[in-house]
C-alpha cells in the first residue's frame, strides 16, 4: 500500500468517519461526561482490530486505542467534548435553538473525533498491509474545554514512550498551528462567612460576597504588576443567593491565571492568593483554596509541522457544491469575523503575503487552499491555551487545521455548532485525517524524520523536563460539580 492507496482506503470509510461525527454532535456532551461519545469511538476502534484501555490516566471517559508492535509509536489525538447553552440546529444559517439551554458542538470536536479515528484507522492498514514495525495509539482525550483532560492524561504517564504525536483542530483556514500558546492554572476560591439578617442584625454577619468582591478589586490592582502577556480571568460561580436581605455566608470565584509558562502562572498564583487570604482577613471569613486544574504552554516543533504542512499541500483541495457556498455565504452575513482575521494568524507580519492569500480567495466563502507555513518564524503566540501543551512537553507534537467552516466564522459560536453537522465540517475533516495519516507514514518511514524532531524539543526545553503543575490529590471533575 503506498500513501494514494492509504487515502482511497479513507475515503472508502468516509461513512463510518461522518456517522461517528454526526452521532457526537448529537450527544452533546460535556467535560469529563462524555461517556456515550468515548464508548462509540472504542466500539469502532475495538471493530477495526485495535486494543483499547478505557479509563487512561484514571479519566473515565479517556482511552488509549492501539494497534501494531515496537517502535516508533506514533500518537494520535482525538477530543469528544461539547460546550454548554450553545443548542443550535444543524446547517441553519440563524441562531435555532434545538435544546432550550442545551449543548453544543461550539469548538467542533465531533469532527475532531471522527478526522482522528480516520487517521488512526488509516495509519493502521498501512502498517499492516506494508507489514511494518510500529505503533499507532489513538488517544481519547476528554474535557480539552475547561477540563485540561489531556494534563491529567499525561500526568498518569500515558504519554510516554511516544516518538511523536499528531492533532488537529476544525478551523476556517487549512494551515499549521505552529503557535505556543499559554500555560494556565484554574483554581476556586470558596469564601465561608455567617449569615445573617442584613437589615436588624448586620453586625451578626460576615459576607462572603464582600470577601470575593475584595478579593476580585485586589486581583484587579494586581494587573498593573504582572508581566505583559499574562492573563487573569474569573467568574463568580456562586454569589451565595439572590435575597440580598440575607449576609451571604458563601461565595465562590472561579479563577483561570495564564501566562506563556507554567513558571510564570505559578508565581502569579501564589501573588493571587495572598490577595485572597488577605479579603477573608479583612472580612473576618474563610477562604478554601481548592485547585481544579492545568495545562501547560505549547512547545512548537517546526520540522514536524513542517512534515505535516507537505502533506496538506500535497492534498488535493476539497471542492464545494453550490449548496454548500450559499449556506457559508449566509452564515458568513451573521458572523462578525473576517477572512483577513482568519488568516492573520497564520501570515504574520507579511501585509504582501496577506493581501495575496485574500485576493485568491476573494468570493470563495470557503477557504479552499493551503495557507503558506513558514518553519523559520520566530516563535509567536496565540493568546488562548490547549491541553495539547503537555503532550507537547514530552514528544515533539504538531498539528494541522482545516477549513470545516466559512471564512469568518467565530469560534465556541451557534454559527460553528451550525456547519459541524454538514457536508463542508465533514470535508475538512476527511482533508485533517489524510494529512495526519500521509504524515504519521512519514514519521513511521523516516529515522532520520524523528530524530531531528526529537533534537528540536530537546533544543527548546533548554534542559527543562516535563512535571506537571497538577497536585497529585487534584481529580478532573465537571465543571457543574466542583
Ligand atoms: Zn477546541
């Protein structure tokens, strides 16, 4: 079998790939729930010859599908997880609700899913049918949103032993992520106070809610004194009622702290948490301190991206029915983004390069060609972070995005959640799976592939080694039961 052969294999299984998408999407689950969606990827890998370990790094609903012997051992990443009150009707070019308040495929993990079980499945009949040494593991990574699963997973040791790992991401453009994005802790602070009647016996009470307030100006204060590109977000989980006769005896801020490495988001957390022993000082209430979970920053490998980008362009370029361009065209009149922000990402600092890439795609709603990748750009980073980070700390990682949206399409948004259940989701998908499969192959094939990967991460951890910033105690939760 050579690569051609690996693909048309692919696209004869393009049924299987879309039904397990769609089906996700249908499940809608969220965070460390997904249960149905995780037992439906392990039925299909179980069929297809693969062993598969359930439970990974003690998560129920993470897995570690394998298939093959000896080395290399090439890892393949697959996220199942939904995001809550984004409902939205499938292919509908307006905001319909389906579920009041329900959940929705808002980041397009359902298409994650099914692009990996492609590759993975792919990578498998290669291996097989060419009689080769190797390995492929596809991994069940739940709760990537607010969850971290893949720190917990790799915190477990389930990513050792790996000579490389391969993700993708449903996206508006086909490139190559090859942006470090940020570490991050997320920590609840739970403040107990004494409740009391706040109009005959207020000097009775301690509010919790005044601890939270202070607490919250104080980290505001502290904003002023924290390196650039960190970034301290929190939400108020829980105000301790809604009769405001009443002292509130609890109040619960959830915090998410991140910065470009995890030794930076622990000296800010530390600095945030004296700003909240100092609150339930000054407010005469307790603050429990409870750890939900990390992740670390993404360490880039250029000369694995750059294997996966010659996969993508050596790809032909999904072509879209007329069908498919007026729904995009119609979504595109709804969304807030543009095609030029889409691409920005990915052709920084090159206005020419930029206005080149545009005017190609000027009238098409879809993109339909391979963004440039340029392996010897300085690092830049993207100012969000994924669980993704870990895994790249202890195998050179890459990954590849492909255009399962129209141009301008926000992200965690009905209009995404809308195209992830349609034939223009399910195209970038069959396009993800090729391409981590063509460059899995490669990986498999070439010696000399993997050991310049491996001398780059070795280059860039600059004598640092993995350890993850999770306390051993700490067990990922959803995020409704923390
Ligand atoms: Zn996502």
């Amino acid at each position: 079998m050579n690569k051609e052969g690996m693909f048309r294999y692919l696209d004869r299984n393009k049924k299987t790939l879309t039904d397990i998408s769609d089906k996700i999407w249908d499940y809608a689950e969220t965070a460390f729930e997904e249960f149905r969606s995780a037992d439906l990827i392990m039925d299909t890998m179980k069929r297809h010859g693969f062993d598969v370990e359930s439970g990974t790094g003690g998560i129920g609903t993470a897995f570690c599908a394998s298939f093959g012997a000896g080395g290399p051992v090439i890892g393949i990443l697959a996220e199942y997880d939904a995001l809550s009150g984004l409902s939205q009707e499938a292919g509908a070019a307006e905001r319909r609700e389906v579920i009041p308040g329900g959940n929705g495929h808002g980041c397009g993990h359902n298409l994650f899913a099914g692009g990996s079980v492609g590759a993975a499945m792919a990578v498998k009949e290669y291996i097989s049918e060419n009689k080769l040494p190797g390995t492929v593991k596809l991994f069940g990574c739940p709760g990537e949103e607010g969850g971290s699963g893949k720190a917990f997973m790799a915190r477990g040791g389930a990513f050792g032993g790996l000579d490389a790992a391969l993700a993708w991401h449903p996206m508006a453009v086909n490139a190559i992520l090859d942006m470090s994005m940020l570490a991050n802790y997320q920590v609840l602070y739970k403040f107990k106070g004494t409740a009391s009647h706040a109009a005959a016996s207020p000097e009775k009470g301690r509010s919790a809610l005044d601890a939270a307030e202070l607490m919250n100006v104080g980290v505001n204060f502290l904003r002023e004194h924290v390196i650039q590109d960190a970034r301290i977000h929190y939400a108020i989980t829980n105000s301790g009622g809604f009769s405001p006769n009443v002292v509130q005896p609890t109040a619960d801020v959830l915090y998410l702290i991140r910065a470009p490495r995890t030794s930076q988001v622990e000296e800010i957390y530390q600095r945030v948490n004296k700003i909240a022993r100092g609150a339930a000082m000054m407010t005469e209430t307790e603050v429990e301190i409870q750890f939900v979970k990390a992740c670390a920053n993404i360490v880039p490998n250029k000369t694995l991206s750059k294997a996966l980008h010659d996969n993508l362009t050596g790809m032909d370029m999904p072509v879209y029915t007329e069908e498919e361009l007026n729904l995009a065209s119609m979504i595109a009149k709804t969304s807030p983004g543009s095609a030029s922000s889409d691409l920005e990402r990915y052709v920084r600092g090159r206005p020419a390069e930029l206005r080149r890439c545009l005017d190609m795609l000027d009238g098409h709603p879809i993109c339909d060609m391979a963004l440039p990748f340029y392996p010897d750009d300085p690092d830049s980073i993207l100012p969000g972070s994924s669980d993704v980070g870990d895994v790249s700390w202890i195998t050179p990682t890459a990954q590849v995005v492909t255009a399962c949206y129209s141009l301008g399409t926000p992200e965690h948004s009905w209009q995404l959640v809308s195209q992830s259940k349609t034939s223009i989701g399910h195209k970038g998908m069959m396009l993800a799976a090729k391409a981590m499969a063509g460059a899995a192959v490669d990986a498999l094939e070439s010696p000399d592939l993997l050991k310049r990967a491996k001398e780059e991460l070795t280059e860039r951890l600059n004598g640092e080694t993995y350890r993850s910033a999770i306390p051993a105690h700490v067990m990922p939760k959803p995020i409704s039961k923390l």
